[in-house]
C-alpha cells in the first residue's frame, strides 16, 4: 500500500510502498479516504526539537481521518465491515485512575495515532476498535476527514454554557474557526475571531463571527467598542498558542471570565497573574476530546443543523490527491487556506 513515512531521523517524508498493516484481535482496519493535515503533520516532516524527542522512524505519519472498515478483529462486536468511520487519534492505556474512572481524555499514557505508532496517511489503517467512531452513511467523506480538529474546537468551546455569553476565539486556524461556528451554534450572543491574518479571517467571518480583528491593526477593545459591550468578555477560547493573544484576551475579560486554552505555545511565557486573581478567572487546558463525549455533541451538530454543516464545510479549503502531498503540505503551511486534505481514494 501507499504510506506517507518518516524513514530515518531527520527533516522530509516520502512516499513509499509498504505492506499493510496487521489486524488484531481488538482492532479494526480501514481503507483511508481522505485525511486532514494538522499542525502536528508538519512538524513531523520539518523535524523541529518536539518531533526529534517524540518521533522513532520509521513511522507512517497523520492522524485526521475517515474510511470505511474493511476488517475487524475476532473480538470486535458493533463495528461491521463496510461500515463508514473516522477515528479518535488518541489510544489510552485503560489501566490508570482517569481511564478507570471512564475520564480517558486525561489518561497519564495516552499514544498518538501518526505520532507514536503507524499513521492514517495511508491506503489503510489499523485502531483499536474503542477509537472508531462510526458515522451515519451519507455524511460528507471531507467531513467526516474533520472530526479530529472538530472534536478539539467542540472540546473547549463547550466547556461552559455559551447562550447568552459574549465569546472571544484568538486564532482563526481551521479549529478557531470552527469553534466561532460552535459558538454561534449554541447560542453565544456575540462572537469576537482576533488572527493576524485577513484570509483567515474571512474564513472566520463566513463561519459565523460578528466582528473579527487583524491583531496587526486592532485589538480586542476595538471589538468591544464597535459591539457597545460595557463589561467585557464572558468567555475566552484560545485557540492561537500566541502569548500576545493570551494577553490581549486577558485584558479583554469581564470579572469571573472563564478561559479555555487549547493553542500550543512553543515555549513557556510571562501572564499577568495578578490579573487573573484579582480579575477571578477560571483557566483551562484543553488537550484533545472527549471520549466519547465530545464526539456525541459534534455528530449531532453536524447532524441536526444544515448552517452548521456548512459551515464546518467552508473552513475546507483545499484538496490534493495523496501523490501530491507535497504542494498540500507546502498549502498548509503557507497559512494561506483553512484545512487542506489528502483524497486517498484515488
Ligand atoms: P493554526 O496554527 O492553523 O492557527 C493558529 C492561528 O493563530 C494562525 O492563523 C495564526 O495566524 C493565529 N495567531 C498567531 N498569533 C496570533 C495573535 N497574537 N492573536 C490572534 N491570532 C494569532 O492552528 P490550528 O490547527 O487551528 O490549531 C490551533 C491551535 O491549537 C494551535 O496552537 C495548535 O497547536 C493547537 N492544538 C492543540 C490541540 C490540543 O489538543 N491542545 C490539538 C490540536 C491543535
Ligand atoms: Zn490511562
């Protein structure tokens, strides 16, 4: 089958001819067709110091997927062969506190499909069969490429009722601009998108945001002034890994303001800690999705709303057959489109 690897220890990917990979017992084995870039993807092709430490080669890469099963393990029950299904990125051990107490997003040992074992950017791919999620037949193959990023924007935007909140996101990436969609999906009265970029924000504005910023020209306080709000933001969505915005957004809250951070940071920075006290904010964390609660809310978002859908729909800017996976990595990092993907089915 066709893989897209990481051979040795060292910058680039190729793609290479390689048998597929085994089922077992447990498992269940899909036929990919379409696969999501993620930040993470590119970072694994540059060999920045995070991959160097996570990374041993040889290694097929991506974890952003949907597929129909092909094969399930002899002790699989509830997923049948020709089923359609995307999949949850991250296998937990199932043995420590949190896996046993069924909170498996905070697993101690949790594995990264694409990153710490074989990956999806492939014609197959084998997972646990606790990590499929199967999908109704008729969804969308792009969309349902887009679970994983969805699942991540659904995980923080819906940390804390939003009906009724003024919500800021800071970064409109794929993901921050899916959580504006979420956002103005459960209710939010105003939804404030802040990047650097105006592409982007366009995206942000077509997936439902009242007033975006270009942090280049503007800050949030121009949002709020331009919404006559008096008191500041009710909710925080942080989805840029930029310490400016985590700052601007900061600045920008009304007392008792909760924040949740899903953007990565590439190193560790100063906050204004007095401010958060004296200001009663809540701060968040947010690491991948809920098992399997997160993917319960977005499949029924996606399933009940056609503005919704469309909405998710547009932030899918490009599209490249898998043979060209190097102009879709070189789109992808541009920063120039919202989420770009591999069609494996050709
Ligand atoms: P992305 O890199 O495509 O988007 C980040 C956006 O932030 C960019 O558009 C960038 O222009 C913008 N930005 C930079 N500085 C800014 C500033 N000062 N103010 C506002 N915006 C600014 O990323 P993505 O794929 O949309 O993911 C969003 C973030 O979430 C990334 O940091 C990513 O690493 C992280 N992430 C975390 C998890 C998790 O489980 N915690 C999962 C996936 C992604
Ligand atoms: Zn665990």
């Amino acid at each position: 089958m066709r893989a897209l690897s990481k051979l040795t220890a060292g910058p680039g990917l190729e793609l290479v001819d390689r048998p597929e990979p085994d089922c077992g017992p447990a498992d269940v084995k899909i036929r990919v067709l379409r696969a999501g870039l993620c930040g993470t993807d590119l970072h694994l092709r540059e060999w920045d110091e995070w991959a160097a430490a996570t990374v041993q080669a040889p290694l097929v890469i991506g974890h952003e997927f949907y597929g129909e099963v092909v094969e399930v393990g002899e002790d699989v029950s509830g997923v049948e062969v020709g089923a359609r299904a995307s999949g949850e990125g991250h296998i937990v051990c199932g043995v420590c506190r949190n896996c046993r107490a069924g909170r498996r997003h905070l697993c101690i040992r949790t594995e990264g499909v694409g990153v710490n074992r074989d990956g999806a950017f492939a014609d197959y791919v084998v997972i646990p069969a606790t990590n499929v999620w199967v999908q109704p037949p008729g969804l969308d193959p792009d969309l349902g490429a887009v679970f994983d990023p969805l699942g991540n924007a659904t995980h923080t935007a819906l940390q804390w009722p939003l009906v009724g909140e003024d919500v800021v996101i800071t970064g409109a990436g794929p993901i921050g601009v899916m959580a504006a969609a979420i956002a103005r999906h459960a209710g939010a009265r105003y939804v404030v998108v802040s990047d650097a970029s105006d592409y982007r924000l366009r995206l942000a504005e077509g997936a439902g945001a009242d007033v975006t910023i270009n942090v280049t020209r503007q800050s949030l306080v121009d949002a709020q002034h331009r919404l006559g709000m008096k008191e500041g933001f009710d909710v925080g969505l942080e989805m840029s890994g930029a310490p400016a915005a985590v700052t601007d957004m900061l600045d920008n809250m009304n007392h008792g303001g909760r924040i949740a951070l899903l953007g990565l940071p590439h190193q560790a920075y100063t906050l204004d800690w007095g401010k958060v006290i004296t200001h009663m904010i809540t701060l968040k964390g947010i690491y991948g999705r809920e098992m399997y609660d997160t993917w319960y809310a977005m499949s029924q978002m996606i399933a009940t709303s056609e503005v919704f859908r469309t909405a998710i729909s547009s932030v899918i800017t490009h599209r490249f057959v898998a043979e060209d996976w190097e102009p879709a990595f070189d789109t992808a990092r541009s920063g120039q489109c919202g989420k770009v993907l591999l069609d494996w089915s050709r």
